[in-house]
C-alpha cells in the first residue's frame, strides 16, 4: 500500500466569490453545495488508509473555524501550520516539504486546495496512486482533467509523451496561465491541452531541491519560518505560486489524469458548475 502525507492549503481569503465569501469566512468553509463545506469535503478525500493525517496550512485568523470544522466531522490532522503573512503556494508548499524532513520523512506530499469538487472519489484515487509513483520516479506531479469547455480562469496544461511504461504520468510540454477566450479555443482545438487542477504530487526531497534551483530566495525565509513553528512569519518571502516558482521551470515536472468531474469553487462560475452535478 502507499503511504502519502497530504497537505491541505486552507489559507485563501475568497476575495473571487464576494459577496458570499469574506476574510472572515472564506469560500472553503462555506456549506456551498451539501452539509459539508470544500473544505471538510478535502478533509474526508484524504482520510482513507493510503494517507498519513494531513498537515493544514490556512491563514493564523482562520484558527477556530478550521479546529470547529474538523472538530464538526470528526477528523484529526496531524499538525496546524497558521501564516501571518499570506505568500502564496510556493511559501505554503516549500514549508510543508520542510516540515516532513524535519520529521524525517520523505513520503510523497499530495498537496490540495481546500476549495475544490470532485465528483468522483475512485477516479481521484486512481489519480493519487498514479501521481504517487510518478513522484516517486523523482518528478514533481500536477493533476489535469479534461478541459469540457471554453473557460479562462483556469490554467492549461499541454500534455506530452508517456514518460515510462511502467506508471501514467506524461511530460509537461507547457503550461498556460488563464489565457484569453482566443487562446482557449485554439488550445481547445489542438486537443491536447487539460485544465491545471492546483494539485500536486512530490516528495519533500524534491520539491525543496527544485526550488534550490529554481527559486533560491524562497529558501532562507521559509527555513527561518518553519524554525519558529507552528505560527509562520516569513515577510521578506516572494509571493508567488508554486507554478510560476517551480512548475514552469523544471524539468522533473510530469502531469496526471484526475478523469472526474472537478470544479474550483473559487470562481463563481466553478460554483455554478459544481451546483449542476450534485
């Protein structure tokens, strides 16, 4: 069986779904679609015998809502990691890899937004094996699926070759960040191009050994941060995503499919979506 630690990145302030969402409450703790908000919903797709307790990183003003909410379902994490500066996932992702190797792990990390649907939990599972062994082959993995429509405020991922027989992951030709509704078509036709999920597969090995390389000046704040636990302040840290710090430079970047219905409820028209497949 894997063993994968997951690491739920709670920290966003829903500022795209205003007026429903608010700094106090954001979108992912929301009940938007059932009982259960994106976020307890994470929580539940990570609880199976293949996952550790997962690490949650979210924003140090989010700290009750987060204890009431997995207090609410019944779900234990292992550790509660809470930013007083808001640097984007690079920071968040940098700082889960180095928390596992300050315990001695090198585990694949499945790193998830906690603002997400996904309809169906075999095919996710299917996915988090898939991108498991290809982390495990030393890439960084992002999850894609099927692009069923015209949409720009997603990110495009253009798949390439099959990278070895023996797993599914495929090559990472580009990625494309929220293109125009232009592009969209264009990428759309070519036909081999899939939405960017904002999930990712790696171990900490890895990830902090690319981001060494290719985004040195993440390094020194989020080791100072991590030092100083569980609260984290690293001010003088790059606000950037891990796509732009990491994904789009490396070489060791591979993509898997995640073949379900999938929606950010970030973005009101990924609401509406979702609300369509309950």
């Amino acid at each position: 069986m894997i063993t994968i630690r997951p690491v739920i990145l709670a920290g966003g302030e829903g500022s795209r779904l205003h007026p429903l969402s608010s700094p106090k409450k954001p979108k992912q703790f929301l009940s938007l679609l059932e009982d259960d908000s994106p976020f307890q919903d994470t929580l539940e797709r990570v609880s199976g015998p293949e996952f550790l307790p997962p690490l949650i990183i979210a924003g140090q003003s989010l700290e009750d809502v987060v204890k009431d909410q997995c207090d609410e379902i019944a779900l234990d994490y292992e550790e509660l990691l809470l930013e007083v500066d808001r640097k984007n996932t690079a920071a968040a992702c940098l700082v889960a890899a180095l928390w596992a190797k300050g315990r001695g792990e090198n585990f694949p990390l499945l790193i998830c937004p906690s603002d997400h649907f996904i309809a169906d939990q075999s095919a996710f599972m299917r996915a988090v094996r898939d991108a498991s062994q290809t982390a495990e082959e030393g890439y960084m993995v992002t999850f894609g699926v099927v692009a069923d429509r015209p949409e720009t405020q997603y990110g495009y991922i253009e798949v390439g070759q099959r990278l070895d027989a023996g797993y599914s992951g495929h090559c990472v030709e580009r990625f494309v960040e929220k293109p125009d509704l232009a592009t969209v078509q264009e990428l759309l036709n070519a036909g081999r191009y899939v939405w960017n999920a904002g999930i990712f597969c790696c171990t900490p090995d890895m990830l902090i050994s690319e981001m060494e390389k290719h985004s040195p000046d993440h390094l020194a704040p989020c080791r100072q941060a991590i030092s100083t636990g569980p609260i984290l302040s690293y001010p003088d840290c790059p606000t950037t995503s891990l796509d732009v710090a990491v994904m789009e430079k490396s070489n060791r970047v591979a993509v898997v499919s995640l073949l379900s219905a999938w929606s950010d409820l970030g973005t009101w028209p990924g609401l509406w979506k979702a609300l369509s497949l309950v």
